[in-house]
C-alpha cells in the first residue's frame, strides 16, 4: 500500500491527497492519481529499463523485483524529486522519473513535489 500526501506550503490552506498503490495497481492509474496529488507527471518504466511499462498492466509487473506484501510507501510535497525517485526503486523496485506537468522534460532533481501544484 502507497500513501501519498500532498502537504501544505505557508500561508496557503490544508491540501491533502492522499491514494493506495497495491501491487495490482495499473500503471494508468497510479500516474493519473500521482498527476493529480502532486500537478507533475510520473513516467513508470518496465523493470530497470527506460521502455514505458504498458499503461494496462500492473505496477506487480513493471517491478524489477517482488514487492514485499504489507510494503507502506509516503511521499509529501516536501520530498525532492531525486528522494522520491530513488524511494520507489528501493520500497517498489519501480523505475520511475518525474517530469513536468506538460511532460515536456523532466522535473528537476532538486524540485519539491509540492512545486508543480
């Protein structure tokens, strides 16, 4: 199970988002609920290559290992695009990069998360 909480910049009100990711998650949608927690995009890869993991299957099956049962994974708006990244591949065995909300390149490695809502 994922949580992702998209937590709170100064002076602006409460915002949280918050969604479950099992190992029979499609890929669809994880990105879609990543898009709308965070405003970014998430490319998901097959195992540790750079092919796209097919939007229709699994993240189970994108995975470059077996996801332990019980695996609880939590990113905040706060966490740099490099931790978040680097988190999935040792919590989901997922490749995984962040890109810019039109996906037009990828996110800056020192980029918050909170900074594309």
């Amino acid at each position: 199970m994922i949580s992702l909480c998209l937590d709170h910049k100064p002076k602006t009100p409460l915002i949280m988002a918050q969604f479950s990711v099992s190992g029979n998650t499609k890929i669809s949608t994880f990105v879609s609920d990543f898009k709308e927690a965070f405003g970014a995009t998430l490319r998901v890869y097959q195992g540790k290559g750079k092919q796209f993991a097919d939007p229709n299957g699994t993240i189970a099956k994108a995975a470059f290992d077996t996801i332990p049962r019980g695996t609880e994974f939590t990113a905040t708006a706060a966490l740099k695009v490099s931790s978040f990244e680097a988190r999935c591949a040792e919590v989901l065995n997922l490749t995984v990069q962040v890109a810019t909300p039109d996906n037009s390149a990828l996110a800056d490695n020192n980029a918050k998360l909170g900074d594309f809502k």
